[in-house]
C-alpha cells in the first residue's frame, strides 16, 4: 500500500514478548528506518529500535498522538488489548495518524467474552453453548448452570491479561471456579460459563481492510500447562489439524489456502 511505500518511522506499543518481536521484525525491513517500542520491556535492542515511554491515557491519549505528530511517525501498531479496547486506535485515525489495530468497537470482541459470544449466538456462528450471568446473583445463578449442564467453563468476561479462563474437569473443579473468579477483580462482575469443548484447538488468524483478507496464519494451541488459569502454549504450522479438524466440521473449505467461511474480524489499516 502507500502507507507502507513511503513508511519510515513506526511506532510499536506495547511491553511484552509480543511487541518486542513485532519490533525486531519490523526493524528488519529496508522499508523502515526507525522503530520506537513503548514502553518496552528492557530487552536488549538492536541500533535501529529505541525505547521510551509514553503515558496511554484514554480517550484522547494525547501523549501517543503529540509524539506521532512530533517524530513523523508513519505507523503505529498496538499490541496490548486495553488499550485498543479503549480507543487508542479511534484517537490515531482521528488524528490522521496510520494505525494497524481494531477501533474501540470492534476491540469489543476481545474486551468482553459476553460480547464475542452473544455476537456469534446471534449471527449464527458455531460456538460452545453457554450461558452469560451478571449482577448481585451473578455468582449463585452460574452455579447453577453449573449444577444442571455438568463440567462446564468458567471465564471473567473482561480482559485479564490473558488469564480469566478456567477449564475444570470436574463439577466441582468448575463451581469451585466460580469463586476463584473474584481474583480478577471488575473483570469478573460478568461471567460467562460455557460447554467444555474436549480436543486440539486450532484458530485462524486472518488480516482485513474491510474489503479483502490478505495472508492467513494458523495456530494450534500445543499443550495444557498445570495452572488451569494460565495461557496454553500455541505453534504456528498446524495445517495437518486444520485439514482433519475442518474436513469434518465442514467449517472451511480447503482450495489452496484456507477460507473463513463464518466470521472475518476486520482491522482498519488507513
């Protein structure tokens, strides 16, 4: 695109593992001449990256746009959640700057599980049955979905850090989670108890500008870790999964490259 042509200076926010390899690979590209990462995460860098620090204030997040303006930033892509979720990359394209991440709205399907999930009950797209409980007997009517589907789990609708999930094995694994939920603070005051769904689990990463999709990436998640809170390990090139698992479900179509044939998340790119 044009955007990419005449970029020079991209600007990567975020602190973790994520955002640092994101910046190392962007940085590798004869098209980029300056990386910035904010605020890093005192990894050693190379001489094309340089840290710094940048308060991400919502709504307006007037510090990131100042230092857009200021430093001729040509993109900025966001890594974390919260902050897509709430608006940074609203408050970018308003300011002309090019962003390459979800709009506050669309940063709902991530933000809120009750959301993402309500979202696919409607349009129709397969999902694990569940049920969605908030307010005073939040607590004591998920026990009771509990008590009557079995083994079920339990997630914080809201963001974690990537926590908030627990996969029990047992009912009483799964009302005890109930409970432990509480760890997650205001994340918690919505819970969403949903079918165990037992098997390999393969998700399908797919980059829109709202017209076309462009190259797809496939992950697998590789193994339950002992804290059933705690994120799964994922791999790249699962293709053999994914051919078992959608020859089945019928749920893609395999022609060359995969195809989405039930939902496409669409990320605005100016």
């Amino acid at each position: 695109s044009s955007c990419v042509a005449c970029m020079a200076h991209v600007l990567v926010l975020g602190g973790g593992g994520r955002e640092h390899c994101i910046a190392l690979t962007l940085a590798k590209s004869e098209k980029v001449d300056k990386v910035t990462l904010s605020p890093g995460n005192g990894a050693v860098l190379p001489a094309k990256v340089a840290g710094c620090g940048l308060s991400l204030v919502p709504p307006k997040f007037s510090d990131v746009v100042q230092f857009c303006q200021d430093h001729g930033v040509a993109l900025v892509v966001v890594g974390p959640e919260q902050p897509l979720v709430d608006g940074v990359a609203d408050a970018l394209c308003a300011a002309g700057v090019p962003v390459f991440g979800p709009s506050k709205a669309a940063a709902e399907l991530e933000g809120s599980k009750a959301y993402s999930k309500q979202l696919m009950d409607r349009l129709g797209v397969p999902t694990a049955a569940f049920g969605v409980f908030k307010g005073p007997a939040c607590a004591a009517e998920a026990k009771a979905y509990i008590e009557q589907h079995g083994v079920c789990v339990v997630k914080a609708s809201g963001l974690c850090a990537g926590k908030g999930v627990i996969v029990p094995t047992t009912k009483e694994e799964a009302l005890a989670a109930v409970d432990d939920m509480t760890q997650f603070g205001s994340a918690s005051d919505t819970l969403v108890v949903e079918e165990l769904l037992d098997g390999p689990e393969v998700s399908l990463f797919a980059v829109s500008d709202g017209d076309k999709d462009f190259d797809e990436c496939v992950v697998a998640t590789q193994r339950r870790t002992e804290d059933a809170a705690a994120n799964c390990l994922g791999y790249s090139g699962a293709m053999d999964l994914v051919v078992r698992a959608f020859s089945v479900t019928g749920a893609f179509r395999i022609s060359g490259r995969l195809h989405c044939t039930v939902v496409s998340v669409v990320v605005q790119i100016p």
